[in-house]
C-alpha cells in the first residue's frame, strides 16, 4: 500500500496500537506479520512473496555457515550462494529483458516479468548482511524471527532508506515502550514528508509532466524551467518518502538511517551525492567502491572505479538506457569536476566577485544544482517517456522570445500548472523547508523551538497539507525502484 493513502494511515495507526498493547516478547512477532501484510497489499507482491522469503532464508542460512566455518574456500562458498540468490533474482526480474534486447535485438525474446515493490530495496539489505558477516564486521543473527523483520520491516521496505544489519538489528532486540517525545517527533516528521510529497511534489507534476509529456512541443525557457523543477521535485518525493518511514518506524521506537542531508546546500557536485540518497551511495561505496580499491590505487583506476559506481547506481534505478546514461552523466561530471578542481580554485583566488562569501555560496550552489539537473534530464526522460534528444536540444530554442516578451512564458507556464498555487508554494514553503533541513534533522531541530513556533508550524503544515495536498495523486517515485 502507498504511504500517500488513507488505508496506510489507518493500517499503520491500527499497528502502532496493537504493537504498544502487547507484552514485549510479541512485539516484533506481530511487527514481523504487519509486515509482511503490509506487502502483501499489492496484489503482484502476493505473487512473488516466495522471492522475499527465498532472499530472507538464504541469506540467513549462509550468515549462519560463514560465521561457523574457518575455511575460506567454505565462507565463500556459502557468500557466492547469498551473491547468486539476491543478484539472480534482482537480475532476472529486473534487468533480463533489457540485456536480452541489448544482446539479440529485435530477435529477443521478451518474457512477461513483473518484479515485485521493493525488490533493490530488500535483496541489498540482505546482501549486505552476509557481506558484512563474511567481512568479519558483524556477528550472525541466530533467531530468524528477528532477521526476518530486518529484511521486510514495512516502513523503509518500498522507499528505503537501505538499511544495515549492524543498526538496525540490534533494535529489534530491545523493542521501546511508549514514548510522548518519540511518537510525538515521529508523527511530525511523517507530517513533514507529507506537506513535501502531496503540497509540493505533486503540484510541481503537474507542470513538469505536461511539459515533457510534449516535449517536442515546447521551447527551450519551458524545457529549461521543467527541469531545473524536476530536481526540487524528485527531492520532495524522494525525501518526503523517507521522511514517512523514518518517522513511522521512529512512532514504533526504531531509528532508520538518515537518506538525505539537505543536498542543496552542497557547493561542489561530489558534495552533493555525499548528501544524496546515502543509504544507497553508502551500499555502493563499502561494497563496490572500496572493494575494488576506491581511491587508493592509480589514478587511471580510481576514475575507472568512480565511475562504474555511477554507472551501476544507474542500473539500480531502472533497466533503461535513460538511468544508465543519467548515471554515467553524473559520473563524468565529477571526474571532470577532480580534473578542474586545481583550475578552478587558482581562478576564485583572484576572483573579486568571491570576496563576497554570500555571493560566492550563492554561486556554487547555483551552479551545483544547475549541473545536477542537467544530468536529471535523463532520468526525466525515463520517467515521463520524453526523448532525451529532443529535450536537450530543445533547451538551446526559444530564447530570444522569452526574453523579449516574458509574460507569454508566465501565462502559459500558468496554463500548464506552473501558477496561482503552486507558484504560491514554492515562493512560501519550498524556502521554509530547505532552511529547516539546513539546521539537521527536522524532529531535533522543532524540539529546541518554544512552544509558540512549534505549534504554528504544526498547524501550518497541517492546514497546507489539507488544502493544497494532492491526496493520491501518484505513488512516490521511489517506489518503483
């Protein structure tokens, strides 16, 4: 079920007072079947829910064997099964028919897959726990009951964020009592990802889907505006998403691993994909990067391997060449970034318009985010189904008319979405939202508030959630990855 939906809301209310009624050795047994029927919800996952046990059994089995035995040629075999049992189903279901095409063309033969919700989320948990056991970083967990929750607990099971064994596990043995400041700062963050989701988001979709759903329709001010948007809106989603379960799981007494640390404040683009989705460029980093050397090895070699982590972070996302070019982009736009890093900081040494530290924070950060749409555009395209060339090539037209009369790009962005509320929402509560995020995490940062601020904010966000949410309009984007 969508977190966006008022069946979440009642399931999730219901779980919340069954879960701190019951004595505590039941608590993660009933948690263990709210999850479990919380992803049955969606009819193509009462399908496939062989899939998640197969991942859950596995994994746990072979953590078991490779912390038992002290022969190597054991441990990885037992590793290589967990490898091949999370990877073969995340490859067949995900990625078969897009190599499949790749490799035969039009002779492929295409088999009618559908990958169940969650699936890059729960077969990487589950790896990553047995890659930390066969690391030595972690113990095994011997109760299956507690490993089985880790693998599918409902509320970072479709959205992330990814979570780890060695944080979350130990959670789950030491079930909480009910707390007033923990439901109470859970309730206000799943508050706050609503009011990003459903008032902003989802507003700014409207805009952003007419126009790349007509993309060859529409000159280079409109393209340009659509997708500078679609990265403040895909943040919105994406972070409004893990602001849900974080907050979810935080009203249930667990603590999830932070996604995003306010991106849009980076002032260098490798800054901001530290900030960006880090459960996933953690994942990537401690199981691919460093293992294949990361920075401390040949030059030739550490851009190879900076960029083969983009490259598949691509992958992650979709079987399409869009997410495997918008990976490959943003690759390249850091190597490229490592290259001219001397150049650059020689020419802000002598540049007068740097004297100034607000304008120079202004600056790069408008740059930053800039470069990070312009490698968006891909994923858009995959998204919304545009052509990526006719997109970029589509930003170079239009100029001279927007700037010689640009109340006709006013009335028709209107016409498409972009004005009256939605141009309201982004002047007022898109800058409250960024400047709060900037000061950390949004539940410890309205607890220092008085009294006065807090409850105005409550009310706020409540009363823009009411008027201006979209309520199921669309599933988070996220979802579906």
């Amino acid at each position: 079920m969508d977190f966006n939906t008022l069946i979440f809301l009642g399931f999730f209310a219901g779980t919340a007072v069954v879960y701190y009624a019951l004595p505590k050795v039941l608590k993660p047994l009933f948690l263990l079947s709210a999850s479990y029927c919380f992803y049955l919800y969606k009819p193509e996952n009462a399908r496939l829910v062989t899939l998640l046990i197969s991942a859950t059994v596995i994994t746990w089995c072979s953590g078991l064997a490779i912390a038992a035995s002290r022969k190597l040629w054991v441990r990885r075999l037992f590793l290589c099964i967990a490898a091949l049992t999370c990877g073969g189903i995340l490859f067949f279901y995900k990625y078969f028919n897009f190599f499949n095409s790749v490799l035969w063309g039009e002779r492929a033969t295409l088999l009618d897959l559908s990958a169940p919700l969650g699936l890059s989320y729960f077969t990487f948990q589950s790896l990553s726990y047995t890659l930390d056991i066969y690391q030595k970083k972690l113990r095994p967990e011997k109760n299956f009951l507690y490993y089985a929750l880790f693998v599918s607990f409902f509320p970072c099971i479709f959205t992330g964020p990814i979570e780890r064994a060695g944080h979350l596990l130990p959670q789950f043995h030491r079930p909480r009592r009910f707390s007033y400041q923990g439901v109470s700062g859970g309730a206000f963050r799943m508050l706050w990802g609503y009011v990003k989701k459903m008032v902003i988001a989802d507003n700014l979709d409207v805009f952003i889907s007419a126009v790349y759903g007509s993309a060859n329709q529409m000159d280079g001010p409109m393209l340009a505006a659509a997708s500078l948007l679609f990265s403040l809106r895909l943040y919105m989603d994406f972070s409004g998403a893990c602001d849900i379960a974080i907050g979810s799981a935080r009203v249930l007494g667990y603590d999830l691993l932070e996604n995003f640390n306010a991106p849009f404040a980076a002032t260098t683009f490798a800054d901001l994909w530290r900030r960006w989705h880090m459960s996933l460029t953690g994942w990537f980093r401690d199981y691919i990067y460093f293992p294949l050397g990361g920075s401390r090895c040949a030059p030739t070699r550490h851009y190879a391997n900076l960029l083969l982590v983009f490259v598949v972070s691509g992958l992650w996302h979709g079987a399409a060449w869009g997410y495997l070019l918008w990976g490959l982009s943003c690759g390249l736009v850091q190597l490229i970034g490592r290259f001219t890093l001397p150049a650059r900081q020689r020419i802000a040494r002598h540049n007068l318009l740097y004297r100034s530290s607000l304008f120079q924070l202004w600056w790069q950060r408008s740059i930053v985010y800039i470069l990070f749409s312009l490698c968006f555009i891909f994923f858009a395209c995959a998204l919304y189904g545009a052509d990526t060339a006719v997109v970029y090539g589509g930003l170079l037209t239009g100029w001279a008319d927007f700037f010689r009369e640009p109340s006709l790009f006013a009335g028709t962005a209107a016409g498409l979405g972009l004005g009256g509320v939605t141009g309201l929402i982004l002047l007022l509560l898109t800058p409250i939202i960024l400047t709060v995020e900037g000061q950390g995490r949004v539940s410890d940062w309205i607890r220092r508030q008085n009294w006065a601020l807090r409850w105005t904010l409550y009310y706020g966000l409540a009363a823009a959630l009411l008027f201006f949410g979209a309520f199921g309009q669309s599933a988070f984007i996220y979802q579906q990855y």
